[in-house]
C-alpha cells in the first residue's frame, strides 16, 4: 500500500506563484529577461529550495531555514517591484503576483511565529569566570 505525502500549503502556493512567473518570464522584454528576470528566477528558486529544506528539518535548522526563505521572498518582491517600475511586468500582472507573493509571506510568517512559540531561544552558554577571580 502506497503512502501519500501531503504537500505543505506554503509549498503549493509557492509552486502556483512560481509557475505564473515562468508563464510572465517568456513575455519578459527580451533585453530585461536575462538580467532582471534571471535575478527574479534565482531569488525565486531559491526560496522554493528553502521552503523544501525547512520542511524536513527541525528546530533551530528550520528556523533558521524559514528565516532565509522570507529573505528570499522579499528579495523576490523587491525585483518584482523593480521590474513593474520599469514596465516589464504590466500593473494586472504585478499585482496578481504581489498577492500571491503576499499569501505566502503571511503563510511563512505564521510557519516561524508557531516555531519561535514551540521551540525554545537557543541556550547562553554559561559565563566562565574571568581571569583572576575565583569561585567559591
């Protein structure tokens, strides 16, 4: 008997988001779509790379993992942002795309809220005593 993975809602929505941008990336001004748009791709890639990390790992790895993908997302927002601005992307497409973009924000936002709640702050190392003082 086959056992189905459930796909993580911030990952479909990601995926959805992405394959709009692949369908915009071909209309892409040609003289933009390598520079611009090859930017947006890699930011884009990468955030989808570590959504898929942080769902196999745990504790202060996924952390910090969701902490790199909400990087990644506002640098995918950032380029989108400057392509509208330089009218690659038509202001329907770049708004579609923004509330998209903005779906999954608030999903990785919640993601790493619940995980500050469940996982507790990282342990400070204890203070050793400094030369010349002595304990007792």
């Amino acid at each position: 008997m086959a056992t189905y993975y459930s796909v993580p809602t911030v990952m479909t929505k990601a995926k959805e988001t992405y394959a709009l941008w692949f369908k915009i990336l071909t209309d892409f001004p040609k003289v933009h779509r390598y520079n611009l748009g090859g930017k947006i791709e890699e930011y884009f890639l990468g955030l989808l790379e570590n959504i898929f990390t942080a769902i196999y790992l745990s504790g202060e790895k996924k952390y910090n993992e969701l902490s790199l993908a909400i990087v990644k997302l506002d640098g995918v927002k950032f380029f989108f942002q400057l392509a509208w601005e330089n009218k690659c992307l038509s202001d329907e497409r770049y708004a579609e795309l923004s509330e998209k973009l903005n779906e999954v924000g608030r999903i990785l936002g919640g993601w790493k809220k619940g995980l500050e709640k469940k996982t507790p702050p990282p342990l400070a190392k204890e203070k050793q005593p400094s030369c010349g003082t002595t304990t007792r």
